[in-house]
C-alpha cells in the first residue's frame, strides 16, 4: 500500500527548534517524528512511502536514505514553490494509481492506518475519506442561559468539544479531477469543492491518541508521553 507524508512546512511556530532541524526530524524519544511515522505505516502494511517535502529537503533525504532500514521504499518529490496540503500529490499523479494515505508530517498518533484503509476503500461513491478526532477545549468564563430577563442556568467554566481535521486522509486517484497540477489548493479547498459538486465525502472518527505538533507546548506534550504510549 502507498501513503503520503507531507513534511514540507517551516514549521515557524516551533522556532528555535526548527531553525537548525526541520520539522518532521525533531527527537521524539529517541527517533525523529518521521521515523515514528514511517514505522507505524510500515507495521499497517504500507511499503511504498513519498515525502513531499519543501523546506530543508536535502537533510531529510540525505537523513532517511531510501528507507531500507525501516523495511519501506521512500521516495522524494520536491515543491519549487509552496503548494499547500493537496498540491504537492498533484506531482505524484502517475505514481498514486490505487488508494492511498496522506498524512500531514507533524501528527503523532496511535492510530490504526490498515483500519482506516480498508473502512475507506469500503465507500466506492467517495474519492476522499476524511479522518477526525474530537477535542476537548477548556472554555475560560461562565455560561449563562436565560429565559427572558432572568437566568435560567450557569455553567462554570464549561469544557467545549470540537470534531476536527485530524491531518489524516485516504485519497482514491479519482480525486486527481478535482485538483491541477502544480498549482496551491489546500485540503480544505477540496472538501468545498467536492461539497458544492455534492460528492460524498466519508468520516472516520478516530478515537485512538493524536496529536499535532504544531506549537512549542505540544511538542512537549509529544515527547513526555512518547515513552507511555508509542515505545515497544
């Protein structure tokens, strides 16, 4: 099976780390977030892996070699210039003839890929297979609810829940007549597009751990819990 990592960010909001390190190779215990990653995929079946990657590409390529030492073929596709999170596969178009996974390169998770996959391929009708995950956001004041000029019920400081985008997709090669090719167009972009044409677009709750790396504090947060839940 195939899968895309898309490690081609800055990463500007984990400045210092990143000014040195790309993102993608920052220590998470005592491998880099790409190695968890590729590991994970290749325990889940996935044995053909492309890096899109942009910024700092030559040290993660000259860092992760072609991937025999984690039992995959890697293979790298360089952007000239930045494409978001759905035009960098548009280079692979020839390469991502059969369903596949697009994961972005700042997630750890403990998710199960080779379930995701195959519940995926399961909706024929629909090119994109969204993964979520729900959040729980402490909320920092008191609810109110009122019924007219009197209060009916407070709530102190109420958790709020959010499903979100979880940075995990499976694509069929149909999904390729939605997008041009070298040309920006982000995930969110497509799901709009596949909407307003009324394509079915499926969702799989993920209720495994997950999180993104995309601040100093959960990076943190990703290496203080790696050792309890991600070291074998």
């Amino acid at each position: 099976m195939k899968a895309v990592i898309l490690a081609g960010g800055l990463g500007a909001r984990l400045k210092p780390f990143t000014e040195v390190i790309p993102k993608p190779l920052l220590p998470i215990g005592e491998k880099t977030l790409l190695e968890v990653q590729i590991e994970q995929l290749e325990r889940n079946g996935f044995d053909e892996i492309y890096l899109a990657l942009n910024y700092k590409a030559d040290y993660i390529a000259a860092y992760l070699k072609d991937g025999s030492r984690y039992n995959v073929k890697l293979y790298y596709s360089v952007e000239n210039k930045t494409l978001g999170t759905c035009g960098p596969i548009t280079l692979l178009k020839d390469k991502l003839t059969e369903p596949f996974l697009l994961i972005n390169g700042d997630i750890l998770t403990k998710a199960n890929f080779k379930d995701i996959y195959k519940f995926a391929v399961k909706f024929e009708e629909s090119p994109l297979t969204i993964i979520t995950k729900i959040i729980t956001t402490p909320f920092r004041f008191g609810s109110i609810e009122t019924n007219g000029n009197y209060i009916a019920k407070v709530t102190e400081k109420p958790d709020l829940k959010f499903e979100i985008l979880a940075g995990i997709y499976i694509l069929k090669p149909d999904i390729f007549n939605y997008l041009s090719y070298n040309e920006y167009f982000g995930i969110d972009d497509l799901i709009k597009k596949l909407l307003e044409l009324k394509i079915p677009i499926t969702r799989y709750l993920l209720k495994d751990y997950w999180i993104d790396i995309g601040l100093v504090e959960d990076y943190e947060e990703a290496r203080k819990v790696y050792n309890d839940k991600f070291e074998e």
